[in-house]
C-alpha cells in the first residue's frame, strides 16, 4: 500500500475516533466533564471503552503498516529494474500526540509538471538530480544542463559522472549563448522518441512504452530513459525564443519522458532586455509549474490531524555528505560494468518472435544493445532502402553481417525476405550459410569465391528481377511494392537483400566499367519500388570514386572500428566517431552519416557454432509450418565441375565446362569456316583441357578426321575412333601430309590438299611444334613453303588448335610464319599474366583492357573471341588433374 494511502488511513481514523467520541458525550449528555445523569456513569464508561479499543486496534494495524511502507520507502531508492511509480524527494516528520515517525516525502512518477525553486536554493535543483539518479533504473536517467553562472559546478557532486553519456549525453554542461543548442538538442530527443520509439510498440507515451516491456518481462536495457532538463539562473542568457521553446518542450514532456526543473529570481531582468517580456514569460512557466521547494505526494493541507514537519537541512547534509560521494563513485563503476554487457545473440533470437514478422512496409532486424541498454534495430524498406558498411580489419564487421542475417531469418520467413550473398573474402564467411548440404532456407544464392564477372551476372539477374516486379505492378495498376503485397497478400513475392562483402573488387576489378555502373544506378536508385535492397561491406572506400555516384542511396551507415579518414569517409566528413569506439561497438546512422543521427551499438558476438543449429531450426521451422524455401543456389567459384559421363558435344560444338555466370550456363563455342577460326590456348596445367577437346572433337560430326600431334601418353581415358590419328611431331605430319602428292602415283597417300576437300581438326600440343627457320628442310621439301601451304589450307573447314605454356613461347614460335600470329582469333588463357594478354594483336584492345584486369585463377579460364569475353570453369579430371 503507498505510503500517502496509510497516512490518510491513519488521520481517517483518528477523525473518525474523535467524532465518535464526540457523538458518545452528545448521545449521553457529557459536557464540561460532567454528566448531566449520573446513573448513566456505567454505560458512558462502557462505550467509551468499546470506542478506544477498535481506535487502538485500528491504530496498531495501520503503525504496523507505516513501518512497513516506511521501511520500503525509507530514503531515495537504490535504481530499481523499472521505472517506479513514485519518487523519494526529500524526509519530514509525521506528529500527533503519542506519534513522531520520520517518512520519506514521495512525489508521484513521472513528474506531470516541470519544477522550478528561487535562485538561492538552487541545491534543491541538484538533490533532486541525486533522487532522481537513485531511484531509477540505473542509466535510464539523463541530464541537460544549462549552468550560466557556474560553468557546471551546480551539480555539485555530480560532476564526477560527466564523462558517463548515459547520465550526462553532452559531457558538459550548457553556458549563457548555448541555450539554444541545448534545446535543439532535446527537440531531436522528442522528435524521435515520437516518429520512430512509440510508433515500434504501438504506444501512446513514454510511460505505456516502459510499462509494456516490464509486463513482458524484457530486459530492462530496452527502458526508454528519463530526460530531465535542468536550467539554473533563468532568465540569464535567455531570450524571448528560447522561453517559447521551453514552454513548448514542457506541454510536450510529460508524454515523451522529458521533465523541466529551473531555477529563477522574477526581481531580476536580463539586462540584454531592457523590457520586461522575457521575465513576465518566466512568470508564466512558473504558475504552469510546481514549487519543487514544498513538492511532495503528502502536503499539509491533505491532513486533519496529522502534522508534517518537513526536513529543510537534508539537502545541504547529503550534498555535502560522504554518501553521496560514495554513490556516485558506485555508481560510474557500475556504468562501466553495465556498459560492457552485451545482449547475446540467444537473448535476441526468442521462439516467440519467430517467423513473426511482414516484409510488407520493410524489415525491422535486431542488431544489438545501444547505449542505453535498448535493442536496436536496422530498418531497411523505403528509408533507409540500402545500407553501407564499413570497418577495418578485426573490427567485427563480419560479425556484423551475420548478426544482420541471422537476425532477418529468426524474424522473417522465406516468403517475406530472402538473401543473395556474395562473398569476395576469398570464400570464408558466407560458406557457413551452404555446408554439408544445410542451406539457409531463405538464400536465394551463396556465392563463394565469386569473380567480379560473376558478380555483374548477379546484379543482372536482380535487375530482371526488378523489372519483371515492375511489369507485374503496371498490370495490377500498382505502382510499388509494398502496395502491391497489401493488395495480393498471398502473392508470392518476398523482398531481396543482396549482400556483397568486400565489395570494393567490383569497382577496381571490374572489366566493364560502365556496365557496372549502370546496373548499380539502375538498382540503388529504383530497388526501393520493387523491395529490392543492397547491404555492401568493405574496409575501406580509398579509389572508389565510381561508388560515390550511388553513395547518396546507402543512407543507412553501420561502421565498425576503423581510422578518423575512413570513418570520415564511411559516415561524413565531420564524423570521426567510428575512431572513437571499441569492439564490438558499431556507429548506426540512418541519415547519411550526419553526427546528430550517430547512434552506438553493441553487437553480440555469432559463434561458428551456432550457425548449423540455427539454421537446421529455420528449415525445421519451414517444414512444419509448410513454408516455401528460396531456391537455395550455391556457387563456388572454386569447385570445378567434373567431367560429364558423356556428351562432351553439345548441339555439335565444343563443350569445355561451365560459365561463371549467374545461371551456370554451359560454356560451349563452334568454329566456323575461315582461316582466322583457330583457337589458341595458353596456360600451364591445361590437361584437362586437352583432353575435353579431343573428345569434344571425336563427337562433333562435322569434323571428319582428328589429327592430334603430342604425347598420346597426355591424353589418358580417351576413347579413339578411327578418325583420330597421332603423330608424335609436326615434322612427323609433315612428311606423312606433304604439299602435293607424290608423282610417283601413290594416290593413297595423303597431302595438304586432303585438309580442303574435308574437314580436319589437328590438335598441336606445346613443345611438339618446332622452331621454325627459313633454312630448315625435311626430306628435301622447303618447311617455310609447306608452313605457308598448311596455313592456307586452314581457309576453308579445317582448324587448328595449339597449347603453349604462354604468350611468349607461343610467339617466339610463330613470329617468322607470315600472318600466322593472326589466325587464331579465339584465345583461351588458363591461369596467365595480365601482360600475356597485351601481346595478343588479334584480340580488341576494349577486351585487352578488361582481360589485364581480371584476377588469375587456377580454377578458371577466360576465352576471348573478338569483343567477346567470358569466364568459365574448366572440367576437372577425374584424376584431379586441371
């Protein structure tokens, strides 16, 4: 029972003792201590002690219950876990004959009126700062300060916590010109508790958002804070301006958690206004507020009987005490502590809360504990649509980034979100999302050891994905997306997050520039419309000028430790808060990085452990429920196809592994009739290459004879038919295919003349073609004559296909054959330098530039034909061999 309950109790029942004993004297005819009859002596007596024994009874109960309130009462209480529903302001005596009992003055919470004292016991002021530091949840109670006088030593004690933002957000006290900042300050406070803290809980003021979360018994970290904003010396510095915004500010604070005490002498003016507005406006705020001087639940004339007599030295005693030293002391060390705890990442994924959100306006992710203990979460829909971010090595980025997935998929389900990842940290993050077959159920892809050219395949994909959403809307006569899931709830359509890490290798390896940036133009600027949305990580933006075009789109900014330029450059150039925090911290802006919109997290930590149990539970979520899953396409840019059991043909062309495009297309390519129709391949280790050739070759039904000069021993596992046929050298085919046929009238025997009346294809691989000298002769014919002979024949349906180790050895063998460097106009590189490709006359100088870009891989190959330029996968041997 409260304490102001028990008192009133206590002087009903003594009103109520008094009056009975007054109608007893009137009833029996007891006046001026005489009874007028004598013989009713007995039952006066009688009565009158019947009327005392339910008065002490009545008595000795409701003491017992005094002490009891006082002993729960008894003095400011120790930060209780919520918000308390009354305040301890100061102690007094309650009086009456055979009663003196000391109780706590208790002022209703929160406060419905601000406060105000004359100037000289502004330490009124400052104790009750320390009641309100004490009685609340500790680091739910901030302070603004305004102190023109003093510069600050008006919080007296207080002052040791300056450096504790969660007690004092400026870290200093306001001084005369500064007033309005302070203000400024505290309109930003209440414009977002307003748009964005009371709207998330569906609450209509501060007080039912803190009641909400203590029924629901979260943690109380989540509590929105109490703001109290403290003016001393009004109206000193003060201007007409200023008084309306505080008067506007005060009808506004109840409501938002911010509460107005002020100090102030009505006989003084300002002397920067001569006339007396500024005063008479003070006058106002005083008689809308409370004199915080006699301010408690219980005033005297509550009472009848009782008498309060307030303590008027304990302000001076505890400001100046030991105690509150000590306290305030406890207090920073416990902040400290306090400050420290972050909320686990089991904490944050409740059973309650899964699959429990819509997608519809936008995704709302938990991402950690703010620094007052609050859970903050990452919007992503219309406002911010996309999101940057940044952070040095070790800083927890990474971490972050699972945080943010984890997250999404606990609270959205498959058909209200799903995610594209691409990985350029070489393969080691989001392969945790794909392993031992367990794939997160809401990836659409996973793609490990992506090259950038895989990467534009991905955006070109999502682009489509746009555009088809687009269509869709236009024939429905919506025009976004979330009307149009408002519109067809049952529709099939959940938003996209593309999530690329290390994101900066699109830009500085990309081999089309501006095809690059007009896919992220197109998608960071109309992504929004169709609920598609970008997250990109990296540690640094230096020599991303291309980005800058689309960085205006990323509003959203969550940075990780990292040096004053880049958190300059990742957030703005006047926030170098991303220096100044410690793992695992991270700044969260959602306006562009502006300072005022900072914001500190604290991410809890993702185990490797946990990534395989959560999502076995998603997918066990997605089983019972009946839930559509993405399709789940796992890409590994380092995993080599295998060789196929058969059909190394494919609509009779070559067959040579798979594109490293979005869809994994088969890359395949023909040879038409021409002498530039020869393919060069260049590279070491090109076995498996080898070998897909000749089989290709020995299944394409155009070509009637293969002819293959090498080591047969490198072409293990082949299955020859009878149009294959080996030579060991070229100079070994030369003597067996001569220019002409021999006029000896051997008509079987074969000459050059055979490669244009059918179609051959001759396989040369690496050191069996000779070094070729216009003074060389095989058995009497001249080589450079027949060499000549050979590349013409090449001009109708025969082809050539050569292997060498590079571009070098390639042309120091060529160079003396005429243009015979030309003739290969497709080129295949396996693994070769960027400079081998500049040496290549016969490939466009545009592709030229982009191949000198493209980063060498052992599990890749690039083919070039004329302005054609793909990416693919070889074949891996069976033997392993590449």
């Amino acid at each position: 029972m409260r304490l102001d309950n028990i008192l009133h109790e206590i002087d009903c029942a003594i009103d109520q003792y008094l009056w009975q004993n007054e109608t007893l004297n009137k009833d029996i005819g007891y006046e001026n201590g005489h009874l007028k009859d004598s013989r009713k002596y007995d039952e006066y007596e009688h009565r009158k002690e019947h009327i005392f024994t339910e008065y002490d009874a009545s008595c000795h109960n409701l003491r017992r219950k005094l002490a009891e309130a006082v002993r729960v009462y008894r003095g400011p209480r120790n930060n209780p876990t919520y918000m308390p529903e009354a305040i301890c302001v100061g102690t007094g005596n309650i009086l009456y004959e055979g009663l003196n009992e000391k109780i706590p003055l208790l002022q209703r919470f929160p406060f419905s009126k601000a406060g105000f004292v004359p100037d000289i016991e502004e330490e009124i002021l400052t104790y009750r700062m320390y009641c309100l530091l004490r009685s609340l949840p500790k680091g739910k109670c901030t302070f603004y300060i305004y102190d023109p006088a003093k510069y600050g030593r008006n919080v007296g004690p207080l002052a040791e916590l300056w450096s504790c933002p969660e007690v004092f957000p400026s870290g200093k006290a306001y001084v005369r010109g500064e007033l309005a900042s302070l203000l400024k300050e505290v309109q930003g406070k209440v414009a977002r508790i307003n748009q964005y803290d009371l709207p998330s809980k569906g609450c209509e003021d501060w007080w039912e958002y803190n009641k909400k979360i203590e029924e629901n018994k979260e943690n109380s970290k989540k509590l929105l804070p109490y703001c109290v904003v403290v003016l001393f010396g009004l109206p000193q510095g003060a201007d007409q301006n200023s008084i309306e915004e505080i008067r506007n500010l005060i009808n506004v604070g109840p409501a938002s958690g911010v509460y107005f005490m002020f100090s102030t002498n009505s006989q003084e003016n300002d002397e920067n206004h001569p006339s007396n507005t500024v005063a008479k406006s003070i006058e106002i705020l005083k008689e809308k507020s409370e004199n915080l001087d006699t301010l408690s639940i219980l005033q005297q004339g509550d009472l009848r009987h009782l008498k309060l007599k307030q303590d008027n030295s304990l302000f001076e005693r505890v400001l100046q005490g030991k105690k509150i030293r000590d306290y305030v002391s406890n207090y920073k060390k416990e902040l400290e502590t306090w400050r420290k705890y972050v909320v686990s990442l089991k904490e944050m994924l409740q059973d309650s809360n899964l699959f429990s959100g819509s997608a519809v306006n936008g995704v709302d992710i938990p991402l950690g504990t703010k620094e007052n203990g609050e859970l903050g979460t990452l919007h992503i829909g219309n406002e911010p649509v996309h999101v940057l971010i940044g952070g040095a090595t070790g800083s927890g980025k990474s971490n972050l980034i699972h945080d943010i997935i984890l997250n999404a998929c606990w609270k959205y389900s498959p058909v209200e979100l799903q995610f594209y990842l691409l990985d350029y940290k070489e393969g080691v993050e989001f392969n945790k999302y794909a392993m031992d077959g367990c794939i997160l159920p809401q990836a659409a892809l996973v793609a490990n050891y992506a090259d950038v050219g895989y990467g534009l395949t991905v955006l070109d994909h999502l682009t489509q994905i746009y555009r088809n959403r687009v269509d869709k809307f236009k024939k429905v006569g919506k025009t976004n997306y979330a009307d149009f899931r408002k519109a067809y709830p049952d529709e099939y359509m959940p938003r996209i997050i593309l999530i690329i890490d290390e994101f900066q290798r699109l830009y500085l390896e990309t081999a089309n520039s501006d095809k690059l940036k007009a896919l992220m133009m197109n998608l960071s600027k109309l992504g929004r419309n169709a609920g598609i949305h970008m997250l990109f990580a990296t540690q640094s933006l230096k020599s991303l000028s291309d980005f800058n075009e689309i960085k205006s789109q990323f509003i959203g900014r969550l940075v990780c430790k990292c040096s004053i330029e880049d958190s300059n450059s990742f957030l703005s150039y006047n926030n170098a808060a991303a220096a100044e925090i410690k793992i695992p911290q991270v700044v969260f802006n959602t306006q562009n990085g502006i300072p005022d919109y900072n914001e500190i997290l604290s991410v809890p930590e993702v185990k490797d452990s946990y990534f395989a149990k959560i999502i076995r539970k998603l997918k066990s979520a997605c089983s019972s429920r009946g839930i559509k899953v993405a399709e789940g396409k796992v890409f590994d840019g380092e995993k080599q196809p295998s060789f196929p059991g058969n059909g190394f043909a494919v609509n009779d062309k070559f067959y040579l592994g798979t594109q490293t495009d979005y869809d994994e297309n088969k890359f395949t390519f023909s040879l038409e009739k021409g002498n530039t129709e020869n393919v060069l391949v260049l590279g070491k280790n090109t076995t498996s290459l080898l070998k897909n050739f000749m089989q290709s070759a020995l299944e394409i039904k155009k070509i009637d004879h293969v002819i293959y000069i090498g080591d047969p021993n490198a072409l293990p596992g082949i299955s020859f038919t009878d149009k294959f046929c080996n030579f060991d050298s070229f100079q070994d085919f030369s003597l067996m295919y001569p220019k002409e046929k021999p006029s000896d009238g051997a008509q079987d025997q074969p000459s050059l003349k055979d490669l244009e009346e059918e179609r051959y294809l001759i396989i040369v691989n690496r050191e069996s073609f000779p070094t070729f000298s216009r003074t060389q002769r095989t058995e009497g014919q001249d080589w450079k004559s027949w060499l000549d002979a050979f590349v013409n024949t090449l001009q109708k349906d025969s082809h050539l296909i050569v292997f060498y180790d590079s571009a070098s050895s390639w042309q120091k063998i060529w160079r003396e054959v005429g243009d015979g460097r030309n003739m290969f106009h497709h080129v295949i590189g396996y693994n070769i330098p960027p400079q081998d490709w500049n040496t290549l006359s016969q490939i466009s100088d545009n592709v030229t530039r982009a191949l000198v870009k493209q980063k060498r891989s052992e599990k890749r190959a690039i083919y070039a034909y004329e302005d054609q330029l793909i990416m693919f996968k070889p074949f891996k041997d069976s033997d392993g061999s590449e």
